[in-house]
C-alpha cells in the first residue's frame, strides 16, 4: 500500500489491471484510455504473456492491433472464442446487468443519441469476461431500468452465451454480477467512500454481501510504473489524453 496521493483515474487503472491475468487474451474498445493504461500496467507487472490488442491502435499497429482486415476480422477472432477479457464503457447500467450504447430517453424520440454499440453485443456475448468501466458513479448512471438495452445482463430466454458481464469499475466501488442472483453486488469500496456512500450514488439497491472488503490502495510499485513506462506508451496511443494536465495530486498524470 502507498500514502502517496493518486487521482481517482489513476485508481481505476491500477485496480483494471489487477483484473488482468498473465497468458490471456485482453482487449480494449475504441475511446478508453483508462483500460488502456490499465491493461499496459498489467503486462508490465505481472501479465507479461498476455496478448493485448487496442481497438485500431496506430502506434506499433504489429503489436497492439495486428488484424490488417478490417473490424471483421477482429469480430471473426473473437466469435472464435479466443477472447478472454473485454472492456467497455456504458452511458446506463441498470440493476438487472443491462448497459446502454444506444440512446438517453424514449428510443423513438430521444433526448441524447448516442454513438451506439457497433460490435460491443457480438463482443459481450461471445467473450468470456466483460468488465465495464465507468468514470462517474452517480443514479444518472446507475439506474434502476435502463432506456435502451444495447447489451443485456441475462441471455435471452433459450439462448446460451459464453461470456457476459462480470464486474463494473468506478471510482467509488468494484461492483461485480452475482449469477445466483442476477443482480449487481459490492465487491468493495474505494479508500475515502463508505458502502452507504456508494448505495446513496446508485439509482437501484445494490446486493450487499455480509463481507464486502475495501479497495487495495495502489502501491508505490503501480504509481511508478503508471507514471513511467505505461504513461509513455499511452501518450503515443492516446496523446491528447496524456498530456491533458491533472489538477490532482502533485507527481500524477491524468489517465
């Protein structure tokens, strides 16, 4: 554990990357630089025969994005099965495990229209863990239906599915989805915040195991190496995002 100050996008990074394991098969939708940095932290640590790709990533394109096809042939790799961890952002998550792509308000006549899901169904489906990111924890976020259904918590009636959502990251809480249950659970809760705190920025109530821990703090390890070596790799496959300047914590960029 560190006593050193980190910003809440440094955490989630640190605490995506312990999502990572080493000899499988991760890849990152396009506009995340979060996981991005994350997933870097991770083959830097202790993942380092991973196989890592970002969604049409130009820098050392051999290495991060090898599918010289097109889309498809990303989406052929991955109906294979020979995915094993995604990670995605949502606009609405609702109770039941749904996530929203698509649109704010009624689907006929919306107030905000989003950019959509494109493949992110075919990915949710067909990849064997799903983590969502999400950058505000808030009711406006957590809501108890979501508007659109882009990716569904539960398969369809008679359907089978191999993969699915299995944990959400916020600044505030690690939420993961009870299978058992079928809803939405604390696995733990950011330094700093309560389980009321969280259960308070969540439009739905949440499942609270009897034992729920505490998110490890990063260490000085993970900072370093956040502010180093993957800081250098993710200021080449997202620069504006590195070099926005952080009005955080001294010595801490902003991922």
């Amino acid at each position: 554990m560190s006593a050193a100050a980190y910003t809440p996008e440094e955490l989630m990074a640190i605490v995506i990357s312990r999502e990572v394991r080493d000899g499988e098969t991760t890849a990152v939708g396009t506009l995340s630089p979060i996981p991005t940095a994350g997933v870097l932290l991770a083959r830097e640590q202790h993942a380092p025969h991973g196989t890592f790709f970002f969604y049409k990533s130009d820098y050392q394109r051999e290495v991060w994005w090898p599918f010289r096809h097109g889309s498809k042939e990303f989406y052929d790799f991955a109906q294979q099965g020979r995915l094993d961890l995604f990670f995605v952002s949502a606009a609405q998550i609702d109770q039941f495990g749904n996530i929203n792509l698509n649109v704010i308000g009624s689907p006929t006549q919306p107030t905000v229209r989003l950019p959509g899901g494109a493949g992110t169904p075919m990915l949710w489906t067909m990849v064997r863990r799903v983590i969502v990111f999400k950058t505000d924890h808030s009711p406006r976020a957590f809501v108890p239906h979501v508007d659109f259904i882009t990716c569904p918590g539960l398969p369809p009636t008679g359907t089978r599915r191999a993969g699915g959502l299995s944990k959400i990251v916020t600044p505030m809480a690690v939420l993961r989805w009870n299978r058992e249950q079928q809803q939405i659970e604390l696995e733990s809760v950011t330094p700093g915040y309560t389980a009321a705190e969280v259960q308070a920025q969540t439009g739905f109530q949440l499942v609270s195991p009897a034992q729920f821990t505490q998110t490890p703090a990063p260490t000085d390890e993970e900072l370093h190496t956040l502010r180093t070596s993957v800081h250098q790799h993710l200021s080449h496959i997202y620069p504006q995002f590195a070099a926005a300047p952080s009005h955080t914590p001294p010595g801490s960029v902003r991922y």
